[in-house]
C-alpha cells in the first residue's frame, strides 16, 4: 500500500511540475472573466486560447487543443479594437477635430488612454484597461542606474527614446489643457509625464499594424496602431511563424499559424525577426536563445586597435564611412559578421595595398598577411568585449544585492549581457578554429 501510495504522489507531483512547465491556467481570474464577457458582447467567440502564467515567459495564452499549420489562433472583431476612428467617436472627438495644428495618430490614441484610465469605473473600456500592465521595463522607463548598464549602442538609443517621449510630453501639454472642459479634475494633474509614459509604453509595446486612411484631423505620420485586447497576451518566439492581418471579408484582425504547438502548450506569435537590443528596446523584453541576436562593435572600438600613425587612417576610415561599413558591425552566433571583418581587412591593408581598397569591399582576398591581421585584430576585440561583459555582469550582480527595488530592471539587463557573453564566447571559439587553420 504504501509503495503505490508514495508512486501516486510521485505522480501528483510529477503531474504538478508538467503542469507549471506548461502553464498555470488564470482563466478564473475575475479580470479575465470580465474581459471575455466584454469582448463576448463585442461579438468574439470564444477561442482555444486560455490565458495562463508561464514560468519563462510570465503572462500569456495556452490553447486547449493540438494547433496545426494553417490553423486560425484567433479572429477579433472591428468593434473590439480601439483605434484612431474609436477616439474620434469618443468625447474626445471634437476637440481633437479643432485643435490646430493637428496632433498626430499616437498622441489621439494616447490622450483617450490616460482618459478612460482616469475615469476607472465608469470607462468602458475599464475591464481592458485593468489587464493591462502598471508598468513597464522599456528603457524609457528605466532607472539611470540601469541604462548605464546597457551596451553602448543600446544605451545610445535608449536616451533618443526617452527624449523623443519627453518631447512628445512638452508639444502635447497644450492640447491637454483644451481638454478641461471634460474634466472636473486640472488636465495638468490627470495628463502628466507618467501618465503619458504609460500610455506611450502600451501603444509602442502592444499595437497591432492596421494602416488607416489619411485624415485631416491628424498630422501626417501614419495611422498605423490598433490596440487589440487578448490578442495581445500573446507573447513573442523568433522560432514561430504566423500570419496576420485584418480580414476585410469577415471585419476581424486574425492571426493564422504556420508552425505545430501541442495542446495546452503556450501559443506564440513573431513580432519579426528581431535582434534582443531591438525586442528590448521597443518591447521590453530580451528572448533567450534568439538566433537574430548580435552583439554590436562601434566604430570607436574599432578604431583603438589601429595605430594613429597610420598615413592612411583618415582615408581608411572616409572610404568606411562613405560605403556605410561604419554601422551594424556586429559579432553573431556563427562569428563576427562580413560587414565586420571588410571594414577591418580594409583598416589592416599596408600602404602598397591600399589602392585594392575597392577590391576589399567586394570581398576579394588581397594578401595572407592582411587576412592573418584581420583574424587576430577580431579575436582581441572580441576578448575584450567579453571582459566587458563580465565586468557588468559582475556589477549586475552587486546591484541586485544593493538595489532591491530594481531587481526586475536588473534581471532584463543581465538576461541582454549574459546572452551577449554566449555570442561572443561562440565567435571565440569558431575565431580560434580559423585561427589554427590559417596558420
């Protein structure tokens, strides 16, 4: 009796660990009940998806049924998406219609956001609006601490996004204060920079693309964004393919399958075939094991491992710049790029080489010598990005003691860096395998 017993619950638990593997079922959830009751009432039917928390990815959607390629995961009805058209509608509408100069699709969009955030209870958009997150881990949204830790290129662009949002903020302030007719409240208090931060972070990391007709309401950048409720818990594998589209036949946005997930598996959609500094910095999330991942080398670091005596340095460097080999040099699962390697054979070439320049960029052999540098030079800038790496990772790991409150925005850092040391260490080793068959 108690061998079968003590089988059992080996069994129970196995079962337990297979099912938090898969993941845990949350569609008891009051929020969840609300939501699909809302969506129900908008004309969706009920799919095969469940929304679940997974162990890896957090928050998502299972289904409970086999998928097959060519099978619709999920088909939404117009009236469940909130679009530019859905604002106008709104009390929103006229004073958007009258404010010149136009403000654009994504401001309209963010405006109605913070709106029916602000109305809670009464907005009805409220049981979409309390499923969506508080906060989020875009850089944007990012301690200064934390952004310092990013790599260089990322760190660059990070400080373009929080610019861009605080200028958005700025020439949006007085469109906010026609608004104070509709409000009780001051328009200041509600349409602050954190709320806009929200709602900027909800559009850029959960919109859908659904081109809109030019209207002359707007400004001129296109009318491109669709917020799609539930759609959007689906989370994102560089390893899926699917299709997706608006349907004009049946008026639903619909996302067919191309590839197998088992039942009760995590169903996933691809955003695109992303590098992780792009997935974090538009998304807020880095994807392990993503066979688009690059680890970018800057021109700056380049150009260390050339002696500033060289005649030809200037010219070297005019001739990179003037046939775009400056940007996008990048160290990558299979080894450094060709775009890294032509632009350091072109820096390695001697003075009696160098009028084969033209010759380097179209990816002819110009001497062994200059082969043999142009390895070695590649080896010692992928060694030193791997201290680099190391070096953070170790300052990660103090700040994660020292910081508690910025644990989450310490683990998105340190998933980036530590899949960046893999890269690196994988080109190490096929630098070292061309090495030895050089030599």
């Amino acid at each position: 009796m108690k061998k079968s017993r003590g089988r059992t619950g080996r069994k129970r638990r196995r079962k337990h660990l297979q099912s938090f593997m898969d993941g845990v079922n949350c569609s008891h959830k009051l929020e969840y009940i609300k939501l699909k009751k809302w969506l129900k009432d908008r004309g969706f039917e009920d799919s095969n998806l469940r929304p679940a928390e997974f162990w890896d990815t957090g928050r998502g959607l299972m289904t409970t049924k086999a998928l097959q390629t060519g099978d619709l995961i999920i088909s939404l009805p117009e009236k469940c998406l909130l679009t530019t058209s859905m604002v106008l509608s709104s009390c929103l509408g006229e004073y958007i219609m009258k404010w010149k100069p136009p403000v654009s699709p994504l401001i309209a969009l963010c405006t109605f956001l913070i709106a029916e955030k602000h109305a809670g209870e009464k907005s009805l958009w409220k049981p979409y609006l309390d499923v969506l997150p508080n906060t989020y881990t875009c850089p944007v949204c990012l301690e200064h601490d934390v952004v310092s830790l990013l790599p260089e290129p990322l760190r660059r662009k990070a400080q373009e996004q929080r610019t861009m949002v605080h200028e958005l903020y700025t020439s949006s302030k007085a469109f906010f204060s026609s608004l104070q007719p509709l409000f009780s409240e001051n328009t200041g208090t509600i349409f602050n920079y954190s709320a806009l931060e929200w709602a900027w972070c909800t559009i850029n990391t959960r919109t859908i693309y659904m081109k809109h007709s030019q209207r002359e309401c707007f400004s001129l950048e296109p009318d491109v964004y669709a917020l799609a409720p539930y759609l959007d818990l689906l989370n994102h594998s560089p390893n899926v393919q699917v299709k997706a589209a608006f349907n004009e036949q049946t008026r639903s946005y619909e996302i067919w399958t191309n590839s197998v997930c088992k039942k009760y598996e995590e169903v996933f959609i691809c955003y695109g075939p992303h590098d992780n500094q792009r997935l974090l910095l538009e998304y807020g999330f880095v994807a392990m094991d993503n066979p688009h991942s690059s680890v970018y080398v800057s021109s700056d670091t380049i150009l260390k491992y050339f002696p500033p005596l060289d005649k030809q340095r200037n010219a070297k460097f005019s001739i990179l710049k003037d046939h775009d080999f400056l940007e996008n040099l990048t160290f990558g699962w299979d080894g450094p790029s060709w775009r890294l390697l032509t632009a350091l054979k072109l820096l390695s070439l001697e003075a009696d080489e160098f009028t084969c320049w033209r010759r380097v960029l179209l990816g002819d052999v110009i001497s062994t010598r200059n082969e043999q540098q142009t390895l070695n030079i590649t080896a010692k800038i992928c060694r030193v990005l791997i201290e680099e790496t190391q070096h953070v990772l170790l300052q990660i790991s103090q700040l994660k003691t020292n910081k508690a409150n910025l644990k989450k925005q310490l683990a998105l850092v340190e998933a980036l860096r530590l899949e960046d040391l893999k890269i690196l260490q994988k080109s190490a080793e096929i630098l070292c395998n061309l090495n030895m068959a050089t030599t």
